[in-house]
C-alpha cells in the first residue's frame, strides 16, 4: 500500500490499455491514462525477455489480461524474467523526489485467468539520465495470491531520490522467476502500478524577461525552463482567446531558462495597442 505520507507520483491501473499489436512480439502498451503530479505523462510501455528482444502482452478479450501489463513469457522455469521501463522527466517548477514504488503481483496462467499461490520476483532500479543506477530493490518470492490484487508489492528505495539532474530518468521494472524458489507454469504480471515520493515547488514557471524593439517588431522572450521540454508561445490582445501562436515547437535551452526572438512585424496584430504572452509546455516533453 502507499505510506500515508507520500504523494503519488506516476500511477496507471492499466484498464483499457490498448496494444500496438495483439499477441505478437514487441507489443506496446498504449492508452495507459497515467495520473502524474510533478512529472510528464510517462507515455507508452514495452517489454523485454532475457536477451532483450520484444515480447507480446496478453489482451485476449474479456480475459483479466485485457487490463493488467501481463507479458506472454512463461516465468516458471528459473532465469527467466521480463523487463520493462517508464520514464520520469520533472516538470518546470516542480522537485519531485521518489520514496517508493507499488503494485499488485498477479500470476497468470495458460488460460489467462488469475492463477494460485505462484512466487515471483521483482527487481526495481531507478536510473538517471546519463545511465547510471541510483538505486536498486529486490523483492523475492511475492506470492501472488489467490484473489485479484493479492499481495500488494512494495519496493522501497534505502533512501528518497530526488529527480534534480535534467532530462529523462528511467524506472525499470524487472520480473519473473530469477532470484528465490525455481516454481513452474505461470506468467508474472503487475497491475496498479503506483510510483511514490514528493513534489514541492521549485520555483514558478513564468517569463522573466521581455525586450521588443518596435522599430524592427523584434520581441525576445526568456521564461523558466528544463531541459528536454518543449513549448508554445501564445499571444491575445484582449484576453478573448490564445489560439494564436508565435511558434509552437521550441525546444529548451541548455540551464534554467530559454531565451528566443520573434518576428512581430508579420503577427497580423492589427492596431492593437497592448500585446499579452504566455509560454505553454507541450504534453510529452
């Protein structure tokens, strides 16, 4: 369960997933309606085998597979395990610092049904982005249960992360049968998948600079930033609306700001006599 005191971070239950493909290698999990607060959507999920090829995911209709992240590699026969990722960028103004991970084991078998008593083991690694390991928590032996949702795991990092260092971390999930008792004929599968920690400000969003020369109509622009993201800058002369855009694909500068020029001589402003800005991060970076 998630301690009282954390926040989540990151969180899907993984209903209504959609698959690129259905029962063929390198199936990506899509449409996973994450819950974010501090970070971006994480986007899509695949899956790895030992060798680090592509696996397909179980989604045979009205089988619990349809809504769990349930890879179609049998995790009974001793080392042999699947891994997966899901990416981590902070968003601008915000420190996010990660305490913990959970979800529920499931252990599924041939028919795609919940299975019973089967032991699993998990392996969670968080990785910042010039990939190096920050920390790394094993789980052995989960027993999954006999009930959806039973047990759930959590996997608690030996001290809080906090996702300073700019760009993409990433959480690697690793699981199957590799580190305690050598059980037969499941596949290990996880569902409400919830990573934990906190999110405080770090200082506000905002544009902290505008120079215009009217003579040219050159405006430059610098706002709060990190790098990795993307943004639009918007404009309006009443308030009215913010459909009309100076560009709307910037990537971020290298440190804590982006500074760019526009070009306000062919904006079609008309004779409007007061301009208004606004700087928008794009979803997904």
């Amino acid at each position: 369960m998630i301690p009282a005191d954390a926040d989540v971070i990151a969180a899907t239950s993984f209903d209504g997933r959609t698959l690129t493909e259905v029962n063929r290698a390198d199936d990506t999990a899509t449409d996973l309606d994450w819950t974010v607060n501090g970070i971006q959507d994480p986007g899509n999920m695949t899956v790895l085998n030992a060798n680090g090829g592509g696996l397909a995911l179980f989604n045979t209709a009205g089988q619990v597979t349809e809504n769990l992240f349930a890879p179609a590699l049998n995790t009974g026969n001793g080392n042999t395990f699947w891994t997966t990722t899901v990416n981590l960028t902070a968003s601008s103004g915000s420190t996010v610092t990660l305490s913990d991970v959970t979800f529920d084991n499931w252990s599924i078998n041939a028919g795609q049904n919940q299975n019973v008593n089967r032991r699993s083991d998990f392996t969670i690694t968080l990785i910042d982005p010039a990939g190096a390991s920050l920390d790394s928590v094993d789980i052995v032996d989960s027993l999954s249960g006999t009930a959806a949702g039973v047990p759930t795991v959590t996997a608690t990092f030996a001290s809080p992360i906090a996702l300073t260092a700019p760009g993409t971390y990433t959480l690697m999930i690793k699981g199957g049968d590799f580190a305690g008792e050598n059980e037969t004929g499941n596949h290990t599968a996880i569902k409400n998948l919830s990573i934990n920690g906190s999110v405080s400000s770090s200082g506000s969003f905002a544009i902290t600079e505008i120079k215009y020369d009217p003579e040219s109509g050159a405006l430059t622009l610098t706002w709060d930033s990190r790098p990795g993201e993307s943004y639009a800058v918007k404009f309006t002369t009443d308030f009215g609306d913010w459909v009309a855009d100076l560009d709307d694909g910037i990537p971020a500068d290298a440190g804590e700001t982006t500074t760019r020029m526009f070009d306000l001589s062919g904006a079609n402003l008309g004779d409007a006599t007061r301009i208004f800005f606004r700087v928008e991060i794009l979803p997904g970076g």
